[in-house]
C-alpha cells in the first residue's frame, strides 16, 4: 500500500482543546501512530495538520522499511472479559458491593472507572 491508500484507512484521531502557559489550542494524535502529533488554533486547522503529520509518518515508515499499523479494530471489543483474582478480593469486591446495594459487575465497572 502507499500513503494516499492508507491515508483513506479509519484511524483514530483525536483532538482535544487544550488551554496552558502557551495559550488555547487543540492538540491531535493518532490512536495507532506512536508520535504522530500535531495542533492547530482551531479544531478545522488541528484537523488538517494532522493529515500532513500523518503522511509524513506514514511516509517515514514506508521508507524505512518499516510496518504501517492498521487501524483498531472497533469491533473486536465486546465489552466481556474474564478476569481471576484472589478469592479473599473477589469476597472483599462481592461485599463491597452488596452494601453498597448493586451487584458485583456495577460494582468491579464503577471501580475500574477510578471512582
């Protein structure tokens, strides 16, 4: 593949408002690209610069020889997984959770939510 036909590919990009020291701005990134950044003074401008950053990324690796990433996939993430633990925490959680009056997966949720 060459840049144009992954440039088409669904990444992630995210773009955040961002207000410090320097000023307001909105900051983007790429989910799958490691490093690929960049920023703009609007959300429009941030949107754009980060499709340069991203083909000169893309670019990059292609010309290193190097693996272009492909983009997560969605799909792949049911909103299930087993997790084993310790019985004595799995009885603290289940406690837990009963006094608080909610069952163990709203519980285990609302916890890994850093809450």
């Amino acid at each position: 593949m060459n840049v144009k036909e992954y440039l088409e590919l669904p990444y992630h990009i995210v773009i955040r408002r961002i207000a410090d020291e320097s000023g307001a701005y909105y900051f983007a990134t790429v989910q799958e690209f490691d490093g690929c950044m960049s920023h703009g003074d609007s959300h429009e401008e941030a949107f754009e610069n980060i499709h340069d950053a991203m083909a000169g990324w893309i670019e990059a690796k292609l010309e290193g020889g190097f693996p272009v990433p492909e983009p997560l996939d969605d799909g792949r993430y049911s909103g299930k997984f087993v997790l084993r633990l310790p019985k004595s925490l799995h009885a603290k959680l289940a406690l837990d959770a009963q006094r608080e009056g909610v069952s163990l997966n709203q519980y285990a949720l609302y916890k890994l939510a850093g809450r």
